[in-house]
C-alpha cells in the first residue's frame, strides 16, 4: 500500500531541493544577464571588420557593390536579407541574392562630428606634396593638429577680447572715427587676416577617398578624429582601438543622434544628480533615523511615521516623478522665479525642470532607504553601552554623538550608497524634472555661478531609455545602448562593493 | 584588638548624619506600572562597603539605580520619596543628573566597554567633563588603571581596542573607567555574575582596597560573595527592605525569619 502523504524526511528533501534550485535559477539568471551585457556592450568597443557587399538585384538585373561594418558575417546577412525582403514580399520574384566578402585595403575614417566613411585611400595631400602612403598620414595629422591649435589661439585671446571691446565701444556710443577704435579695429582686421591665411592652409591637408562605388571625395584632414584599418589590425592593433574607444566613449559627447561617440555628459550628469542628492537625503534621513530610535517615545504617533516611511518604499517611483513636477518644479521652482528671477519671467529658471529638482525628487524617493538602515544601525548598538555613557555623566546628546552614532556608522553609510545606486539607475521620475536626452551644456562649466542647478542634465538610465527605443533596427546605435547599459551595471556594482567594503571596515573597527 | 574591630563596623542606628553617604528616605519606585520599590528607608555609611541581597526581582537593581537616577531612562517610571547624597537630595529640580552621575559611579553586571581604545575608554568621562590637556588625561587614565588594578596588564597596550580584553579585564577596566570621574559613591551591580572565581576573588580585593576611596554599594547573588566583602547588608524582599545591619549580624544571627531562610537557601 502507497502512502499517499510524504514523510518528514522526504518533505526535507523535498524542500531543500525546490529552495536550491531557486538560489541557483537566480544565480543563473543574473550571470546569464552579466554575461549578456558584457558581450553586446564590450562589442561596442570592438573594431567592425569592413565587408565588400556584392547585391545582384534579380528583378532589375542589377548588381551594386556597398561597403559594410559589421562584427559578424552571418549576421549582417540575415541583418541585410531581413530588409530586403520586406520591400520584395509582395512582388513574385526571385529573392536578391548578396555576395558577402572581407573588403581589402579598406579604410575606416571616423569624422569629428562621429560619421563613419569607409572606402579606398587614394591620395594624401598637403602642402608638402602628394602621397599614396598611408604610413605619412600621422605626420601630416600633426602638421594640421599645430595649426588648429594656433588659430584656436588666435580665435579666443586675440580676436575675442578685440571683439569685446569693439562692442563694449557700440555701448558706450564711441565715435566711428575714434583713434583708438580705429587701433582696434586695424587689429583685429590684422588677426582675422591671420586666422583667414590658416583656413585657407588648413584646407590644403586633405585625403581623396573612394567608395564602393568609385566615387572619389574629399576629406579635410581637420575634420578626421582618426583612421583605423579594422581588416589589417593585429592583436595588439585591436587593443589600442578598444583602448581609444572606452576612453572616447567615456570622454566624448554623443553623436549622430546618440549613435556613436561617448556618453560623458550623461556620465557627468548622472554623478552631479546623485552627488547633490547624497547631499539633500544624508542629513534628513539620517537625523530623522536618530529622532525616531533615540529621541521620539514610542506613541501611535512614531509607529505612524515608521508605516509612512515603510510605505514610501513602495510608492511607485513616477509617481515621485509626478509630485516632483507638480510640486517642487510648478509651485516652488514658480514662486522663486516670481521673487528672485522676476527679469526672464515669462521664460523660466527655477520653474522649468532641472538639475535641482531632479536631486530633490530623487532625494526625497531614496529617503526611506537612508531611514530604514540607519535605523538598522542604531538597532545595533548594545543597549548597555548607552547605559554605560550615561553612567560616566554624558547627556544625551553626548552619548547619542559620542557613542551611538560612531558604532551605527556603518549603517548609515550602507543606507547612503544603496540610495546613491538607486538613484543611479532611476529613468521614470528623472524623465519628468529635469533630465532629457540632449542636454546642451553640462550642469557644470566657468560661467560664474559654476553650478548650474536650473539647467537640464543628461542621465546614463534616461540615455539608454531613449537610445534602447530608437536604434533598435542600427548595428552601432543598439551596441552604444548596451555599452551604456554596461557602464551602468558598472557603476552601480562597484558603489553596492563600496557600500560593503566600508561597511565591513567599519564594522571591524567598532566590534572587535 | 577585638575592640578596635568593632568599634570601626558601627551599629545603623548610632549612625551619625556627617557619616552618612547616602540616606534614602521613604523611598518608593513604580517601573511599568508596577510597584517596584516600596517606601524604602536605608541610612549607607561612608567609606564602608555595602552589600543588597535578594531573589531576583526584589528590586536591589532598582534601588541601585535610583541612587544615580539611572532608572529615568525607562519610560514608565514614577517614584516618591527623597535620596540625599552630600547634603543634596538628588531627585531635586535643580540636581544636575550629569553632574551627580560622574560622582555617583556605576559598574554594570556585564562590562560594556565602548568599542574604542583602553585610554578612550577610560578617558571617556574625563573629556565629557571637558577635561583635554594630554598630559592631565595621561595621568588620570594611569591613575585611574592603577587603582583598579589594571595597568601592569594593559600599560604596554592603552591604545589596543577595549574589545581585546578578557572578561575580568574589561570589568576592572569598567571601574577603571567610573573610577578615573573620582567618585564619591561607588554603585557595583553584579559585578562578577559573568566572570569565573578567580577574576571574582582579583575583584573582591579591588573592592576591599576601593573603600578607602569611595562609598561602595554592591548587588550581588552570592551570598558568600557579600559576607566576604561587605561591612553592612540590606536583604530585600518583594520592594521592601526586610533587615538591614552589619554584615556580622546579618550573617550570623539574622533577625528576622526571612532573612534567615534566605541566607540559609531555604528559599530563593
């Protein structure tokens, strides 16, 4: 006869088998995610190899030639068969047929302005003369990097101040005939000469270029921030690329429509949120941690306030997002303006999003997380060491300083660096107060008052957001996203093994 | 010789006030709505070590810990009645409890040193007190450690963490640490429970040497513990102080039946 109801032995086994398979489902699943990222983000940096593609169109009875990047060869065919197809699905012919082969002596010429021209080199250009050897060509950068430099010099500390004054003289309604308006006229004509006779030197250094299809243009050196050959590279040729590519991706702005380039003032953005942040949430959350555990006695009211606390855990962040634009931005940021910025009214300051009200929102979002460790730590304190310095004639205030808030440290900071990676990786909320996905200039710059808190900013969640939804069907554009992502995954990791390592050293240091 | 004994182990009742450390006067503590102390009248003499025995939950702690109003920290407290220390009665408005604190020291059941240096540990109090020229802290740490027998162990090591110490360490470092204040009163509750006999015995010789500096009260189960190092014992009963005398007496031939029950394991 089957026993129908299992033992307590088997209902062990049972339940330690189905709770081991959970750890390690999850365990595998954030490896598989790690690893996912790390392979589509790192791609990012890696070169493209350059294809000749050969397209035999069977309806026109036509064959075209184009040149591709791509990381992988059968990818890029199906990348390339899928679109064909779809124009050619209604028409009953015959599919296009494509001849995919590794391109020779293909060049790859990134363009300051993050355009990608692949094609032939046909000749090198300067003053010097003309060269079919590619070999001379960073020489020849050299040559048109000094006279970049000499006409920037010219440009902003001669012509600028000259500029100045001439406008500071249309101010003060100095006549047109005026000596010394007329010295500074004649010199600033003098330096515009200058710059003129650089330009024209400048436009001397360029390179003929020939595409797929024999076309044959020109590119001004000036306007080339580096030329790789992907087909040729050896390891350690690969290596350098990666390597200028991370720093370009780290360094650079975005471009092309967040296709290329760097994510630097997203990057930047996105620290001076969080740090202005940990500046709003760490005192409040912290002293109202001490008010709660030490000071307040336990009424209905203190266990009202650690619910409300407990629950703004769980409220939606766009909802924060919400309150943030209604509130701080609309009400306070339109209140300020109409006491202090009363000038630029009707266009806003402080009453538009910002970088401000970005902090505060996020601020206010990740209060919780600082209360509820923080009062974690506190918890931790033996009871007998409070009683101890109040014994030894410490106040409250003193045994709460000296004794307390030392030994819940660590908690604290723990608190601190889960609120900083939170907001580190917040989209909804930014979306609404203040971060968008082209941000002009950075939040900091020399303009006096150097901060700006009223200006937008960029952030790496809302830049992947936007990127991640309009580059689905772009090679390139979809592995910036997944670099960024990787950035992201990056940053957060590190600040979460901050939080423990501080926490840990801390820890040693008040217990044993 | 005999006589001389005697004649320093006086008689409660020929007390007279200037001899006095402490006198509690109808003394009566509610902690948590129950009654924990009831009208309690006990006359300490100074400079003489006294012992409170009783069941656990008697209320000896309790009393301990109204003599510093350390017993305000609990929320649901109330108390009537009057403890006098140095002509001052210090449940006054005007008493500073800080103040009264560093001069009524207190040494827990278990030690609870704070997780810092030795020398922090015991300068603690002295820097509260706003006490901060380093040669000043350096000799009362040393004289402090030295009083409660301490620094030939840990000289070579003030400013290890407090947390490295043995047990019975950290307990003589907890009276180091009350005692560097230079209090007048010394509160002692349970300060051996958790240490084994022979930290206990190198304790008992430091109370014994201690007298001579302050007043000493001191809580203890152990009944041969209180004999051996008390002048006078108080035995309490349920929040109420049943005999009260020196310890000779109290010992020997308890006068009331209680007493003797206690004392004898009877009950308890």
């Amino acid at each position: 006869m089957a026993k129908t109801k299992l033992n307590h032995q088997q209902l062990h086994a049972f339940s330690s088998i189905t709770s081991g398979f959970a750890a390690a489902l999850l365990l595998i699943t954030l490896i598989a995610l790690v690893i996912f990222i790390s392979i589509r983000g790192s791609a990012y940096f890696w070169p493209m190899t350059i294809y000749q593609v050969d397209f035999t169109d069977t309806f026109k009875k036509q064959t075209s030639t184009y040149q591709i990047s791509a990381w992988d060869k059968e990818e890029l065919l199906a990348n390339l068969n899928s679109r064909v197809q779809s124009q050619f699905v209604n028409q009953q012919t015959e599919a296009p047929y494509f001849r995919i082969n590794i391109s020779q002596d293909v060049f790859q010429v990134i363009l300051k302005d993050g355009k990608v021209k692949l094609g032939k080199l046909v000749s090198l250009n300067s003053p010097n003369g003309v060269s079919n050897n590619f070999k001379d060509f960073e020489a020849v950068q050299e040559n048109v990097k000094l006279l970049l430099s000499s006409l920037e010099t010219i440009q902003f500390e001669q012509m600028a101040p000259l500029h100045e004054r001439l406008s500071q003289y249309d101010k003060n309604q100095v006549a047109e005939d005026a000596p010394a308006r007329l010295r500074v006229l004649d010199a600033f004509f003098l330096a515009q000469e200058k710059s003129n006779d650089l330009q024209i030197e400048l436009e001397k250094y360029f390179i003929l270029f020939e595409d797929a299809q024999k076309h044959q243009f020109r590119i001004d050196i000036r306007d080339i921030e580096a030329v790789y050959q992907p087909n040729e590279m050896e390891i350690f040729a690969e290596l350098e690329y990666m390597l200028e590519r991370i720093v370009q991706f780290l360094g650079d702005s975005p471009k092309q429509a967040a296709t290329s380039g760097g994510v630097f003032p997203a990057l930047f953005g996105t620290v001076m949120m969080v740090l202005i942040m940990a500046v709003l949430v760490a005192p409040l959350g912290i002293m109202a941690a001490i008010y709660l555990h030490e000071y307040a006695p336990e009424t209905a009211f203190t266990s009202f306030i650690r619910i409300s606390v407990s629950n703004m855990a769980g409220v939606p962040s766009v909802v924060y997002g919400v309150f943030g634009l209604g509130f701080f931005v609309y009400v306070v940021g339109g209140t300020i303006d109409s006491l202090f910025y009363t000038d630029s009214l009707p266009s806003p300051t402080f009453g538009a999003p910002g970088l401000f009200w970005a902090a505060l929102t996020m601020a206010l979002l990740t209060l919780p997380v600082v209360i509820v460790s923080t009062e974690e730590g506190l918890r931790r304190v033996p009871g007998g060491l409070r009683a101890g310095a109040y014994a030894l004639g410490a106040t409250k205030w003193e045994t709460v300083t000296k004794t307390v808030v030392p030994i819940a440290s660590p908690g604290m900071i723990t608190g601190l660096i889960l609120a900083i990676a939170r907001a580190a990786g917040e989209v909804a909320p930014l979306i609404l107060v203040g971060a968008v996905k082209f941000a002009p200039s950075l939040p900091v710059d020399g303009e006096f008052p150097f901060l700006h808190l009223e200006r937008q900013f960029m952030h790496l969640g809302v830049f992947i957001y936007d990127g991640a939804f309009h580059n689905q069907t772009n090679t390139q554009g979809s592995a910036m996203m997944f670099a960024s992502c990787l950035l992201l995954l990056i940053i957060v990791f590190v600040l979460n093994l901050f939080a423990i390592v501080v926490r840990n050293k801390l820890r040693n240091r008040y217990t044993r | 010789m005999l006589k001389l004994f005697e004649s320093e182990i006086q008689d409660i009742d020929l007390l007279k006030d200037d001899e006095l450390a402490v006198d509690i006067k109808n003394l009566s503590i509610k902690l948590n709505g129950k009654k924990v102390l009831k009208d309690i009248s006990m006359r300490i003499p100074r400079h003489m070590t006294t012992a409170m025995i009783g069941q656990s939950g008697c209320g000896k702690t309790t009393l301990l810990n109204s003599l510093n109003r350390m017993n305000e920290l609990n929320q649901h407290y109330s108390f009537s009645g009057e403890v006098w220390i140095e002509g001052r009665n210090v449940y006054s408005k005007k008493e500073n409890v800080a103040r009264l604190r560093t001069k009524v020291g207190m040494v827990f059941q278990r030690p609870n040193p704070f997780p810092m240096s030795i020398y922090e540990n015991v300068c603690f109090g002295l820097k509260i007190q706003g006490m901060s020229e380093r040669r000043k802290l350096d000799d009362a740490v040393e004289k402090a450690l030295r009083n409660a027998a301490l620094w030939t162990e840990v000289k070579d090591r003030l400013f290890d963490s407090a947390l490295t110490l043995s047990g019975g360490q950290q307990q003589r470092l907890m009276i180091a640490r009350a005692l560097a204040l230079e209090p007048e009163i010394l509160l002692l509750d349970e300060p051996t429970s958790a240490l084994d006999p022979l930290t206990t015995l190198h304790i008992e010789e430091l109370i014994n040497d201690l007298k001579k500096r302050c007043t000493i009260i001191i809580v203890t189960h152990n009944m041969q513990q209180a004999a051996r190092v008390s002048d006078y014992a108080a035995f309490l009963h349920q929040g109420e102080l049943i005999e009260y005398s020196d310890s000779d007496s109290l010992f020997t031939m308890p006068a009331k039946k209680q007493t003797e029950d206690y004392i004898t394991g009877r009950y308890g």
